[in-house]
C-alpha cells in the first residue's frame, strides 16, 4: 500500500498505518558494491524512502582512506526499541486486528524496523490514564497487596507476546520504575 498523509501544521505530515500500510523499510539487502543505501524519513516528505547511491571517487588528487579498526570496541549496543505503554496498548487495542498485525509488523517484524528491546512501565507512568502503582495499598513494605493492574492485561502484556510472535529474533525486555 502507499502512505495515506495525515497533514499537520508547518508542512508536516503522518502516514496513517491502516491494514494495508504502515511505514515500513521492508527486508533490506546489503547494496551492490560500489554503491550505498541511505533510509531517510523526512518531516515534509519520505518515510523509510530508501535513497540508492554511488560511492564515487574523491575530488582532488590524494586518495582518501576509510580504515575500520574491528579489533577494538568502544561500546556495545543491545539493539533498538519502543516502550509497552498504557497509551500505546489502547491505542493499537482500537485498531482493527489487521490493522494492529499491520502496525506491530512495523516494527518488530524483519520487513520492518525489527526492534529487539521493550520497555514495559512497572505499574503507571505519564502515558496512562491514572496514576497507579502496582501496590497501592499504603505502608505495605512487604508487598502483599502486590498484583498487575488491569492495564497490564488488557493493554501489555497481550501486545509484548504478540511482538514477541512476530518477530524472528529475541525480544529484551526490560521493566522501568516510573512512579
């Protein structure tokens, strides 16, 4: 499908994920060599458009050299993600079920950005509709009143099983303290 644009002020626009289309980059190949693929998204224009180029020859007469020392690390990088959100579960709850395969496929699916980390607030966060914990009961030090919140059933934990179905390599997931 193709982007249905939803403008906004300052010459921006969405584009609506629907059952049909979400913004997607699809299963990216390396490119040919001697050229590079750049993915862009713009706030005027492209989404995940991918922009093919060729690498070309310096200007001048000194050649230009590019090494890559693989034998040190600087830093790991676990991978890339979204957050489990009250918001986010009743939102995409509210889409049509191929509307919500369409828009999880967008992001956790190979085809798509395949995020491979969530984030789930423990109990409420400034994206939920009230504010709760998962303990509410005051002076309760040993947790005895502890238990997931409907918000956890209804809109969490149903979506990160689903992510994790869809994608094809392990999802991390991790819990944040919020209140």
């Amino acid at each position: 499908g193709q982007c249905v644009e939803r403008t906004y002020q300052y010459d921006s626009f969405v584009c609506v994920c629907n059952a049909t289309y979400c913004s997607e980059s699809g299963i990216i190949a390396p490119p040919a060599a001697g050229t590079y693929a750049q993915y862009s998204s713009a706030r005027a224009m492209y989404r995940f458009e991918p922009l093919p180029g060729d690498i070309e020859d310096a200007a001048g007469d000194a050649p230009i050299t590019v090494a890559v020392d693989t034998s040190t690390t600087y830093q790991a990088i676990l991978g890339f993600g979204g957050a489990f959100t009250d918001s986010v579960g009743i939102n995409v709850d509210n889409l049509s079920p191929a509307a919500q395969d369409r828009l999880l496929r967008s992001f956790w699916a190979p085809e798509g950005a395949e995020y491979s980390i969530g984030r789930i607030p423990i109990g409420g966060c400034d994206m939920s509709t009230r504010p709760y914990t998962l303990d509410d009961v005051e002076g309760d030090v040993e947790l005895v009143h502890w238990s997931l919140a409907p918000e956890d059933y209804n809109y969490k934990i149903p979506f990160v099983k689903e992510a994790m179905s869809i994608s094809e390599q392990e999802i991390l997931i991790f819990g944040s303290p919020w209140t």
